[in-house]
C-alpha cells in the first residue's frame, strides 16, 4: 500500500514559530483555509498532477513579509481577489488576512540567511509601485501551470518592473528577483505556489520554519478520538484489533508525565510518530488506505507536517526533531 499520494516528503526539517516571530523579507506559502474555498480546490487540483520533488500540492497561497507596523502588527503583501477592491495587491496585516479567509490557518516559511537581503525583499514587497493598480489575472496563472509542466511560456523577470496582471506566486517571484545584492534565482517568474515551495526548499540559502496554527495538539487529538470512535464502532475482529492497539497507544502516551512540559510541535510529531503506523493497518482487503489514517495525516498536512519527517518508509528510523520528541517516543512505543 502506498501513501506517497497523501504524504509527500520534504528535504528540510523545519521548526515551528509563532505569529509574532515571521521576519521582514520572509517568504510565506499558506495551506489551505479550515473552510477551502473554489479557487483553493481548483489550485490544489492542478498542483496535484505536477510531478515536482519537493513542493506540496495543497501550497495555495503566496505572500511575502513586509516588518511590522505602528501598532506592531507582522504585515504581508500579497496579490489576491478580495470582493470590493480595485486592487488585489493587498499590503496589511497578516492578523487581518487571516480573519478575512477563513480564520487561523498554518503556513510554510522560507527566510534567506543575509538580513540584508531579507531587508531588501520586505522593503520591494511594501514599496511596489501602485500608480496602476494590480489585478490579479487568470491567463497569469494559467501561464505559470503551463511553465510548470515545460518552457512554452517562459519569460525572464524584468529586473526594473514588476507585472501589475499578475498572481500571488509570480508576484512574490518577481519580488525576489530585484532585491539589491541577491543574485538571479534560477526560477521564472511564471511558477506556481507548488513550484515555488519546491525551489526554495532545496535552496541552500533559504531556511524553512512553519506555522502550526492555533492549538494544534488539542486539534491532533480531538481528530485521533473521533478516528478511535469510527473504529470501536466498525464490525470485525480485525477493527477490534487495531482500536484496542490504537487506544492503547494513545491513552499511554496522553497519561504520560512528560507531556505537560514540553511544547506543541513535539508532542504533536511524537505522537504521530506512535499513531500512524497502527492507523495505517487496513482491517480489510483494500489497497486504499484506511481512512483513519488519511483523517489524521489530512490534519497533520493543514499544519504543514508531512509523511517523511513523521515517519520513514519502513518505519523504524524516528525523524523527530528534538532529544524531548525521542524520549516520548521510545517511553510510549510499546501499543500491546
């Protein structure tokens, strides 16, 4: 049984960040409001078919960090469709962005090791010319797919201008390409969100973190309760099985003293480490996988955790990312 379709894998091993500490020049890729909307199914539909190592189909959004303003809000800019404006460049504050799409939701991100630089492409971002307003454009991202899958459309960013038709991705590609001191990347413009998350994490100057959201360990358990209810309820031996071996595992890890001190990011990857391998065991003849599984890893991938720095192929190698993560793992390990 192959998961690879749910769980793509990612290169670097990212740490987690609160609002307040996304820096100017800062790259952000935002996964999908908790309500997707049209246009995020449509994105994510034609990102799914593109075979790129690195990026993740469910990357739909762009924006880049501008600093913070009077009031000490983290700001971004951003090309979007927002009903009632006459621009879709948008430069405010990310609290305000993610109020009006749907609520908290977790983002990838991606930050240049020179403050300089960084510096330079907050300060482009904020300060584009907006003597015409920007229009987001349809044939834009419809170049930016079609580039994807070839070099039909391909066209170097003007180093002088930036497009004013334009999308979230290739506006924050041509934000970069200008910045003083940073040379050429080697990506058009015409990319998408996928094929810029791909590029930037195999960048050796770009360092990852990401975003959980709000509460995400609360969120992990509340979904794996809900998944442990739908299996005590199905019929058959072999359901019984891997709920008493799930339960097991849960409340043993939930009950353990360790749990109070240590942060979100690691008990929730701990924890996932424990979990999937149980809920990956179907409980009849199916070459699907379970839909337990598909719940919980569907969550883990709205707060930007993947399959491969969770769990390794053969699933005896942990990936976790602190000393803390291990402990919990090896003390809970044991499911029957």
């Amino acid at each position: 049984m192959s998961n690879s379709q749910f769980l793509p894998a990612n290169q670097k091993i990212s740490k987690s960040i609160n609002l307040q500490e996304v820096q100017q020049g800062d790259i952000l890729l935002f996964r999908p409001s908790k309500k997707v909307t049209f246009s995020q199914k449509c994105i994510m539909l034609v990102q799914a078919v593109l075979s790129i190592k690195h990026g993740h189909y469910d990357t739909v959004h762009v924006g880049v960090c501008t600093g913070k303003d009077a009031s000490k809000n983290i700001c971004i800019a951003h090309v979007t469709l927002v009903p009632q404006m006459s621009s879709d460049y948008h430069h405010e504050p990310l609290k305000v962005m993610l109020d009006r799409e749907g609520g908290d939701r977790s983002f990838i991100l991606y930050r240049h090791v020179n403050p300089e630089i960084r510096h330079s492409i907050g300060e482009m971002a904020a300060l584009v010319n907006q003597s015409r307003a920007f229009k987001w454009s349809l044939y834009s991202a419809a170049k930016c797919v079609a580039y994807t899958f070839g070099s039909f459309f391909h066209k170097t960013a003007n180093p002088e201008n930036i497009s004013y038709h334009t999308c979230c991705s290739k506006f924050a590609i041509e934000v970069l390409k200008p910045a003083p001191g940073h040379k050429p990347l080697a990506i058009s413009p015409q990319s998408t969100p996928k094929k810029l998350e791909s590029f930037l994490e195999s960048h050796k100057k770009f360092q990852k973190m990401h975003y959980y959201g709000m509460s995400p360990f609360d969120e992990l358990v509340k979904e794996i309760k809900h998944q442990l209810q739908r299996l005590a309820d199905k019929p058959g031996v072999f359901a019984l099985i891997k709920y008493q071996q799930a339960n097991a595992a849960f409340n043993r890890y939930m009950q353990n003293p360790d749990l109070k001190n240590i942060r979100d990011e690691t008990k929730v990857r701990a924890l996932l480490k424990i979990i999937l391998p149980i809920l990956s065991v179907n409980t009849s003849i199916n070459f699907c996988a379970p839909k337990s599984f598909k719940s919980v890893c569907g969550l883990a991938r709205k707060m930007g955790i993947f399959h491969k720095e969770i769990l390794p192929v053969n699933h005896r190698i942990p990936v976790l990312p602190s000393n803390d993560a291990a402990l919990l793992y090896h003390r809970t390990r044991q499911v029957i």
